[in-house]
C-alpha cells in the first residue's frame, strides 16, 4: 500500500489507528515559534484546571451574596435591614393551655410569641359572626379586653352594628341572615408583627385577609376578600393577654389572582365544612 492510498484513506475515515486505540488526529494552533500539535492530555488538564476556576469564582459569588453583616448586628444575623428566618418561622411552642367560655383561646404565654399568638387569635374573634349579635358581641369584649377597655368600648360598638348597618349587610336587626342565605365574616391571619414587648405590655401588628358578605342565590352583597392590619396593644392582666386599644388599616393589599369565583353553593358549603384554627406564634 502506497502513501497516496493512506492520504485516501485518511480523507474517507477520520480517525486513524495511533497505537491502536483510533483517536482523532487533530492539530491545535502551534505555540509560539512550535510546530509540534499540543497533547490531548495537556488540554485536558487546562480544561480541568478552567473548570475548576469557574466553579471557585461561583462559590466565592454565592458566599459573597450570602454572607450576613457579622460585624456590628448585635449577633441578630440580620443583613441589610431583612428579618431573620425566625421571624416568618413557627415556633412550635403550643400556643394556648385552654380556651374560654366565648370558645376563644386563653391561657397565652407570658412571652412575646405569647403576645403574637393573643393578637392573632384576638383579630379572628373579632372579625367573626358573633360580633353582629350584640349579646354575642359582649361576651367576646368582655373576654378579650381589659375591663375598662371593654367598658368603654361596648357603647360605641352597639352604636357602630346598627339596624341601619347590618341591613346594609343583608343581615335582620338582630344579626341574622334571610332565610336560605349564609353571611359570612372571617380573618385568616398572614402574619405577626412585634411593635415593642416586654413583660406586661405588647404592641403587636396582625396582617390578615378577611371574607365577608351573604352566600346565597339572592343575595346582592357577595362574600369578598380584604386585606388589612389590626393592630393591638396588649397589657398582662389575670394571668392573661388583654387588649387595652386597638386599630386598624387598609392593606398592604397583593395583587387579586385570576381565578374565577366560585357560586354561593359552594361558597356556603365551604364555610360550614371547614372549621377555623387557633394560631401560633
């Protein structure tokens, strides 16, 4: 076999048979002054030692971006004015020992998750039902608030749930909803928020969602969602979290989904089927 038939063959097969083990032939750009091709294990080794840059640089990146402000936080492990994972985490402490004779709970814990988990059980009795009854209404604020707060409160209360009011509602004088319908008033709290705490006073900020208005097919006042913040100052009185003030805002409020609202059937059933919970801090 003659040189021209090699350099035929080289063209029709590209790999050719180096020591039997048919690599690839291929010739890198010469270095400086060389006209020797570089070895495959040379290039190899460069990639590797590239690769393995790479991924130093991405790991300094990452540990760079991570990082907290050690120096000069107190040891909170707060960066940049960001709340630590503490603060959106349970706790797992159990929140209540019992609850009272209204249903809500009591027995909180003399601390501040104690505090937040009052607050936030105090901001769903407040927004339920019972607060359009007024015998209702005044064993709820008798229960939760200091006695002066609630002696104080109840007058203005009764005035605010007027006949007027709770018609607007679709509700009766007395709270009740028409025959056939289903008047819905309830908060899902999103989070707790400590103001200031120590061992007998709390100010604390819920942020909740809220569902109200009637379930039924006549009903002109569909239930709807809100968003708002309650906030309550609490005071340690018998053995308890009581509320001595309390207000409220608008908001902050997420941008509404796209999801298509479901009928008052399913609504009124969804609210008679799934109970509510007591929150913990």
């Amino acid at each position: 076999m003659n040189r021209g038939d090699d350099e035929r063959r080289g063209t029709d097969d590209p790999y050719t048979t180096m020591g039997g083990t048919r690599q690839t032939r291929t010739r890198m750009p010469d270095d400086a002054g060389s006209t020797r091709p570089r070895s495959p294990r040379v290039r190899a080794s460069r990639s590797t030692v590239t690769v393995v840059g790479v991924v130093v640089l991405l790991v300094a990146a990452i540990a760079f971006v991570n990082r907290g402000s050690g120096d000069g936080d107190g040891g909170t492990g707060q960066s940049g004015g960001r709340p630590e994972s503490s603060s959106t985490a349970a706790s797992g402490v159990k929140p209540v020992t019992g609850k009272g004779a209204t249903g809500i709970p009591s027995g909180f814990a003399r601390n501040v998750q104690g505090a937040q988990s009052a607050a936030t059980n105090y901001t769903v009795a407040l927004s339920s039902v019972d607060m359009f009854k007024s015998d209702s209404r005044h064993r709820l604020v008798d229960s939760i608030y200091t006695s002066e707060a609630a002696a104080k409160l109840k007058a203005s209360q009764d005035a605010a749930y007027s006949a007027q009011f709770l018609q607007k509602l679709g509700l009766d004088a007395n709270g009740d909803a028409p025959q056939g319908s289903l008047f819905v008033s309830r908060a899902i709290p999103v989070g707790a928020r400590v103001e200031s705490a120590d061992a007998d006073d709390a100010k604390i900020a819920v942020w909740y969602t809220g569902l109200i208005g009637m379930s039924g097919t006549t009903s002109t006042d569909p239930v709807k969602t809100s968003w708002n913040t309650w906030t309550f100052q609490l005071k340690w009185v018998d053995n308890d979290w009581k509320i001595v003030s309390d207000s409220q805002k608008k908001g902050p409020t997420p941008l509404p989904g796209d999801e298509t609202a479901s009928n008052s059937d399913e609504i009124s059933k969804a609210v008679e089927e799934y109970g509510g919970f007591t929150y913990a801090r």
